[in-house]
C-alpha cells in the first residue's frame, strides 16, 4: 500500500510538472506573441508619426518655393523707370515701336491723301469727247460718303460700337461737313485750280478767328493775325500768278465757292466741339470709328438728299455710264478717302494731335507741289513767291502749336 501510494504520489508529481512546463511555454508564447505585436505597433506607429512629418515638411517646402517664384514674378514683372514707356506704348499696339508706328500712319496718310488729291484733280479736269465735263459735286460726296460709311462700319464692329451717342449733333456736323467738301469740289468744277484750292483750305483759321472775334471772348498774337494774311496773301498771289486760260467768271464763282467752304469749315469746327460737349453730358466716349461710321452716314443721307434734288444723281450716272474712264477715278477717290481717314484714325490713337497735323498739313504742301509738277501749272515768278508766302504762313502755323505744345507741357 505504502508502495502504491508512493508511485500515485510521483506520478502526480509528473504531471503536475507537466502541467507546470505547458503552462510555461504558453505563457512564454503568449509573451512572445504579445511582444511581438507591441514591436509591430510600435514600428506601425514610427511610420506613421514619420509620414505625417515627412508630409509636413513637403508641405513647408511647397510653400516656400512658392513664396520664392512669386516674389521673383513680381520683381520681374516691375520694370525698370527708363523702360516704362516703352512697355506700355509697346503694350499699346502690339509691341510695335514708335518709329514703326508714326511710319505706319504717317505713310498711310500720305499715300492715301496724295493720290486723294490727284485723283480729285483728274476727276474735274477730265473732259468727255463731246468737250463736256464732270460737274456733279454733290453726286461726288455721295460716292465718298458711302466708301466711308462703309469702312466706318467695318471698324465699328472689329473695335465695338459705342452705345448712348448723342446723333442729333452728329447730323449737324456731317451736314455741315459735307457741305463744306461739295463746296471745294465745286470751286474746282467752276475753274479754280487744284493748287490755288488747296493753299486757301489751308487757311480755315480765318474763319475761325472770324467768327470768335465776332462773338467776343478769343484773343489772338500778332503772330497768328501775320500767319492767316500769309497763307491768304499767298493763295491770292498764286492765283493771280497762273499762267492760264479760262474765263474769269468761272475762276470767280470758283473763288466764291472756296470761300463758303471756308465758311463751312468754321461752322463745323463749331459743331464738333459742341459735339464733343454733348457726348460728355450724355457720358458716353465714342471711338474713332464711331465718329467716322456717324458723321459720314449722315454726310451720305445729306448730299444723297442734295444731289437728288438737284437732278445730279442721274447726271453723274449718265456721266459715269458714258465716260467708264472718269468712274474708275471716282472709285478710287472714295476708297482713297475712307482707307486715308482709317490711317488719321490711327494716328491719332498712338500719337498726340500735334503729329496728326504735322502730317496733314505737310501732306497739303507736298499736294500742291505734286499738283504743280505732275499736272502740268505753269506759274510765273510771281506765282511761286505766293507758294513761298502761304507755305510759310502754313509751316509758322505748325511751329505755333508745336511750341505751344512744349509749354503745356514743361508747365
């Protein structure tokens, strides 16, 4: 029994250290189970803590790099003090330079306006085979009219049109406009001569001084007074010079109708200030286009209406249909006239005043001078003393506004 009990005893033993070693080694893998997970976790966390800094500082770096490229824009994009005008001149057509630019209009007017001159020449000294001539000068401003209206419109669209213009006051200055061309055409459909005309259009400040010494108010220097007898004293002076034939009753009514044009030319400079009154109340700025699409379309309303009247519409026609020759010179004039006006208009868009009429009122010299030489005037001595008086008083003219100029400005 005792033996028995003995072995009962050591056989628990056994399994009681069995049971011990078995509870160890699932302890120690749990231990090992749990210290894995917790080098897991551990390391998962590393990761993570580290992609969040390793994101944040990306994020700092992005901004930087941004602050850096933006502040070198704009340290770039200042330009420099000397440059400036440039730029923005430059910016203002395409980044073409003055020179091209003033080459640009400066050429265009003169090609135009020249050939302008010739061609308006042509068309009143043409003589048909039956000795007769082209007296419809109202029928004339329709046809130009019309080639403006149409360029006009042309430009208007590419540029826009200006809404809210004030067209009661630009109907008076095309009527009164147009009325003042007609009259210069007719002056030379009644006998004055290209040059003679052209020299007296260039004196339209008299008028003008006219008429504001009349209503009171303008002063003027014994310059400007010296400046207007010139080109008047002149023009009479080349008139009397000519070496030509033709009855003087027909010079004179040429005379008389230069003078009304003249006249005209004051009453329209009138108009377009109280033009330019009114689109300022009204607060609205038209463009250039917009002033030629208006005042030509009522120029055309205005000689359509005056040429009908006067019967000239079906004359020129029948004129144009029987001297095909005389049509192409007309064709031509009217284009020359609206693509001329389209070249003033970009003038004045790149340059002050001042340059636009340096050139037009040098475009009138060299008018008279191309007329002279390429049309066959004979003038005398005399004659060329006038050319010299009145392109004198024309040139002291410019010189006086362009002084002017230089004061307002160093004021």
């Amino acid at each position: 029994m005792r033996l028995s009990s003995t072995a009962s005893a050591g056989l628990a033993a056994q399994q009681a250290e069995a049971a011990a070693s078995e509870i160890a080694s699932a302890a120690a893998a749990k231990a090992n189970t749990a210290v894995s997970q917790a080098g897991t976790l551990a390391a998962a966390e590393i990761e993570k803590k580290k992609n969040i800094l390793l994101q944040k500082l990306n994020q700092e770096q992005n901004r930087v790099v941004s602050t850096i490229s933006s502040g070198k824009d704009r340290m770039l994009s200042i330009p420099l003090a000397g440059d400036m005008s440039k730029s923005s001149a430059a910016s203002a057509s395409g980044g073409l330079p003055d020179a091209v630019k003033l080459l640009i209009g400066a050429g265009g007017i003169y090609t135009a306006f020249l050939y302008y001159g010739s061609l308006q020449e042509d068309v009143f000294r043409y003589t048909a085979e039956d000795g007769s001539s082209f007296k419809a000068a109202w029928f004339l401003q329709v046809l130009e009219a019309l080639a403006n209206v149409v360029i006009g419109f042309m430009g208007m669209q590419l540029t826009g049109a200006t809404k809210g213009i004030p067209l009661k006051m630009f109907g008076i200055s095309g009527a009164a406009q147009v009325s003042a061309k007609a009259c210069t055409s007719l002056a030379l459909a009644n006998g004055l001569s290209f040059p003679v005309a052209t020299l007296a259009k260039s004196g339209k400040m008299a008028p003008v001084m006219a008429g504001s010494l009349l209503l009171g108010g303008a002063t003027y220097s014994i310059r400007e007074y010296l400046q207007v007898v010139a080109i008047i004293g002149g023009t009479a002076i080349v008139s009397m010079g000519k070496k030509k034939g033709g009855s003087s009753s027909s010079s004179s009514l040429g005379v008389a109708y230069i003078i009304l044009s003249l006249v005209l030319d004051g009453v329209t400079a009138g108009f377009q200030k109280k033009l330019k009154m009114e689109t300022a109340k009204a607060g609205v700025k038209p463009k250039p286009y917009d002033f030629m699409f208006w005042t030509n379309l009522f120029m055309f309303l205005t000689a359509t209406v005056i040429a009908a009247g006067l019967g000239e519409v079906t004359a020129g026609i029948a004129f144009c249909s029987s001297n095909p020759e005389i049509l192409s010179k007309i064709v031509k004039f009217s284009l020359c006239s609206g693509v001329g006006q389209s070249f003033i208009f970009y003038t004045i868009a790149n340059f002050d005043p001042l340059v636009l009429s340096t050139v037009t009122t040098t475009r009138k010299i060299f008018s008279v001078l191309l007329s002279i030489f390429l049309k066959g005037h004979s003038l005398s001595g005399t004659g060329w003393s006038g050319i010299a008086l009145a392109c004198s008083g024309i040139v002291s003219e410019l010189h006086l506004k362009s002084s002017a100029k230089k004061k307002a400005h160093g004021a």
